[in-house]
C-alpha cells in the first residue's frame, strides 16, 4: 500500500468520523430532541458497521450517506418547526386543515 493510498484512506475515515460526530451533535433545544438524536444514532452505527464489515473502499460512500441524512433530517426538522409556528399563529385555520386531512376527531 503506497503513502498515497494510506493518505486518502485516512482522510476518507476522518470524513466518515466527522460526519458521525455530526450525527451526535444535537442542540439539546430542538423539538423531538430525543426521538432525533435516536434516529441519528442508528444511521451513524449503520454506516459504522458497513466500513467495520465491508473493504475500505466504501468509506467515503458511508460518509456522504450519512451527511445525505442528516442534510434531509435537519430540512424536515425545520419544515415542521415552520408549520408549527404557522399552527401557532393561526389556530382556526390549523384546526380546519387538521379536520380536512381527518388527524383531529
């Protein structure tokens, strides 16, 4: 294995680090906290455990795979703290909708 190789793989595996630290990184203010910080944990040990159990190659994958998540985690989060705020602020028209779409009984 050359000098190069040993280089690239070890930025791959920092990456991969990073992005799971990430992934455990969580203000402890945000809504649905605990259900979030649950959610990242299993893919962080996925990808884990795909780098433990495959070659070395699928590093980098695993990295980009997980901040793909996180990316998708963190706009649904804040899409949902939107509507809540709009349910906030206008709560006949949230009570209506909730009717329409059946989730209120």
């Amino acid at each position: 294995m050359t000098q190069t190789t040993q280089t690239a793989e070890a930025r791959a595996l920092r990456d991969l680090l990073a992005a799971v630290l990430d992934a455990l990184t969580l203000p402890f203010d945000v809504d649905d906290y605990q259900q979030r910080l649950t959610n990242r944990a299993g893919w962080a040990h996925t990808v884990v455990k795909a780098v433990v159990d495959s070659d070395r190659e699928d590093v980098g994958w695993n990295a980009d795979f997980l901040r793909a998540k996180l990316t998708a985690e963190q706009a649904d989060a804040e899409a949902k703290t939107v509507a809540r705020s709009v349910d906030r602020a206008f709560p006949a028209v949230a009570a209506f909708l909730a009717d329409e779409r059946g989730e209120r009984a």
